[in-house]
C-alpha cells in the first residue's frame, strides 16, 4: 500500500464552512470551522444509531463501526452499502441475517467524543485483546511519522477542532482519516480495510474462492479512462445518481468480490481523491480505449499485487452489475479451459466487462503499440474466450432488467434513476 493511500481533503467545500467570529484578542474575524452533521446507519433495514460526522466517508465509517460494535463478523460478505446524501442515511446490508435485539438492549454510555453509546457486551471484549508480543516500535519510526503526519494536508491544519487516526507500517502512514470523533477516525479505517481487503497488501492470499459472490484473488479494474462523447464530455462516472455518484455505486457492487480494486482514469487524479483508490492513467497516448485502460490496470496489478495472476474489468457507467460477477466469472472460464473471459447478457456479449490474466500484458502492450489494435474483440480473438452469460434481472427490480445497464447518455441516467427510485420504495 502507497503512503497516504486515503487521506483528508480540507479543499473538500462539504467539511468545512466559514463563520464571523472573535479571536483571543478581540478581533473580529473570519474563519473556517469543520461541518459536522448526523448519519443514520441502518443495518439490513434495522436502525442501529444515529451519529455526528464530517461525512466524508459514510460507507467507511458504517462498516467500520458495525464491526467495531461486534455487530458484523470479520468472515460477514458486505453485500452492499447504499448512502443517501440528501436523508443522512447509510444502510448496510449483508449476505446473512442479521437480529441485534438483545444487543441493543444493553448500552453503555461513554465519554468519547462523537460516539456515546456503545452495544452489548463491547465493553467486556476489551479484556480479550492481546498485542502480538513479537511486535516492533521504533522510535526513529515515530519521529518519522510524527513529521510526515503533522505536515500533510489536513483539516486540522486548515480548521482545527478535530481528531485524526492513522494507519501506519514501521515509518509509512498509509491511511489518514480524520473526524469530529476519534472513534469515528479509527471506524473508517477499520471499515476501509474491510471493504477493500487492506491487510492483505502484505502479500497474504487474498480472498476465499468458490463461494457465491466471496472475494477471489482477484484486482478489480474500474475503467473511466474514456471521454464520455455521447455524454457530453467531462467525468460522466462523477454524475450523481440517487445521491450517489455512478462511480460510487459500481464500487459497492465490486468492492466485496476482489481482493482490490484500482481505477483506470486519464487526467488529474485529485478529483477522484475523494474514493480513496489508486489511480492509473493509461500508458498509451491519445485515448486508446478500453484496451488501453486494460494494460494499465494489469501492469498495476504486476508491480503491486504480484500474486494476484487475473484482472477483473468493469464499466464504471454500469451501476447494477451482478453481485457475483467475478466467481461466476471465473466458474465459466475454469470450465471452458479458456484464457479470457467476459460476460453476456440478452444475447449481447461485454467486451470490457471480464477476466484479464497478467501474465498477457506484454502481448497486449505490443497488440496496442507495434500493431494498432484498438478494438477489444478483435485482441481477445486471438485467445481461448470463455463468454459466460447471465440472467436479465437484477435483484429487487425484478426480470427484464440488464444487470449490464450502462448509463452512456442523459436519456439513460433518467432510467437509471426511476430504476433506483422503484428499488427505494420496495
């Protein structure tokens, strides 16, 4: 993992605001404060609490406190996690069942800031925690930290009045979050490293495999390399849908399938520093296509991720897509004894939506760079491909659904959006 992998954005207008006021001396002043506001979080349609938060981060922060509160389990598949802006709600929902009523019978009150009322028997597992006894601290780590950290960006430079927590490796700070409460910083960590199998960057195997929808060894590739012409220009995968940008929904949909994800987008990075994911521009000059953005994502996944042998591409415009795209993914192209996959849907084939092995990033670069190719299906011609098909329905809107939808035009965005309104209201 990068240093600084997610880290606070004071440029963020939505965390702070600025006040009239008087300084120490008298004087009239104007300055910036941070913006706190509350977020609901439901848990498979049980409120659980309502908390004070910057929100930056609501699907971090939910995650991360449901398993803090011993309310989610480590193994617990994270099947999705929907925030909507405009009510301050956050609803995560799993694989299994969940019942909390005795749990949140009991609480305990705390002094902590922002946080107030713990669940069940949190307090009594504080005795079960053991440090690893081999560990080891440095206090050249500390005085390295302690430089890298109070010299980053951050809203407590900019605003003050609030806490951070980081995540660090020996002398490398590697996620900053910050918050109106500690526990909130140290929450959204904890749920970042869930959701995006964090941990495993120390090269574990990532993942367990043939599981319904269970991450596999697998990097997820979310391309948004391209111009959005029929669009209009500009980052069509920033438009916001249902109060969620297109990117954020195809995250949640991915997220819990991969070991990782990295996203393949051209231009400046920092205005997808908000996602807290790993940006690749394409090495290939000129807008080359989704091939392109594919060998980014494969050469990334080689120098990072060396033990992850396949890539898993997705549209970032497609905000339904299965919830077990990639096992099923790697089921038809296991069985096929095929080299590549992709997926199908109504007779239609996905040329950018499949598996990519690594170990063809050379062909591909030569493919694009010595020969021209751009077109997707002509490249993968060359190779055994596995076209897996699924059904035209998507969970909670019913058949006759494309999970495959792709929201290329206005027209298309007006669809989405009373698809997602239906699946509200149900």
């Amino acid at each position: 993992m990068q240093e600084f992998t997610v880290r606070p954005d004071p440029d963020d207008p939505r965390l702070t605001r600025r006040v009239d006021g008087i300084d120490q001396e008298g004087r009239e002043i104007e300055t910036a404060v941070v913006t706190e506001r509350p977020l609901t979080l439901f848990l498979n349609g049980r409120e659980i609490v309502t908390m004070m938060t910057i929100g930056d981060h609501p699907d971090y922060l939910a995650v991360g406190y449901l398993l803090n509160q011993n309310m989610l389990r480590p193994e617990d598949r994270v099947i999705a996690v929907d925030y909507d802006e405009e009510i301050d709600t956050v609803v995560v929902r799993t694989d299994r069942e969940t019942d909390f009523e005795d749990k949140l019978k009991k609480k305990t009150l705390t002094s902590g800031c922002a946080q107030g009322t713990v669940f069940g028997d949190l307090m009594e597992k504080f005795d079960e925690v053991r440090l690893d006894p081999e560990a080891v601290l440095r206090t050249s780590w500390l005085y390295a930290l302690t430089r890298k950290i109070n010299t980053a960006p951050s809203l407590y430079l900019a605003a003050g009045a609030i806490h951070g927590c980081v995540l660090c490796e020996e002398d490398r700070p590697l996620l900053y979050m910050e918050d109106v409460g500690r526990h909130n910083a140290v929450d959204k960590i904890a749920g970042y490293m869930h959701l995006t199998g964090a941990p495993r960057a120390q090269g574990r195997a990532a993942g367990r495999d043939g599981e319904r929808g269970r991450a596999l060894n697998i990097v997820g590739l979310l391309l948004a390399g391209g111009q959005s012409r029929r669009m209009g220009g500009g980052d069509k995968t920033l438009r916001r849908l249902g109060g969620r940008s297109l990117l954020e929904r195809v995250i949640g949909r991915l997220r819990p399938q991969v070991a990782a994800l990295v996203l393949n987008a051209n231009g400046d990075p920092a205005r997808f520093a908000g996602f807290g994911l790993p940006v690749m521009a394409d090495s290939i000059p000129d807008f080359a296509g989704p091939l392109a953005g594919i060998l980014a994502g494969l050469d990334w996944t080689a120098a990072r991720w060396p033990d992850c042998p396949v890539v898993a591409s997705v549209a970032t415009d497609a905000p339904f897509l299965p919830e077990d795209l990639v096992s099923r993914l790697a089921q038809g192209m296991a069985e096929a004894g095929a080299e590549l996959a992709c997926a199908a849907s109504g007779g239609q084939a996905h040329p950018v939506i499949g598996l990519w092995p690594v170990r063809l990033r050379d062909e591909l670069r030569r493919a694009l760079v010595e020969e021209g190719v751009r077109k997707v299906d002509v490249w993968t011609a060359r190779y055994r491909l596995a076209t897996v098909a699924f059904p035209e329905e998507v969970p909670g809107l019913g058949p006759g659904i494309d999970p495959f939808f792709n929201a290329n035009r206005p027209e298309d965005f007006d669809r989405a959006a009373a698809l997602l309104e239906s699946l509200t209201s149900s």
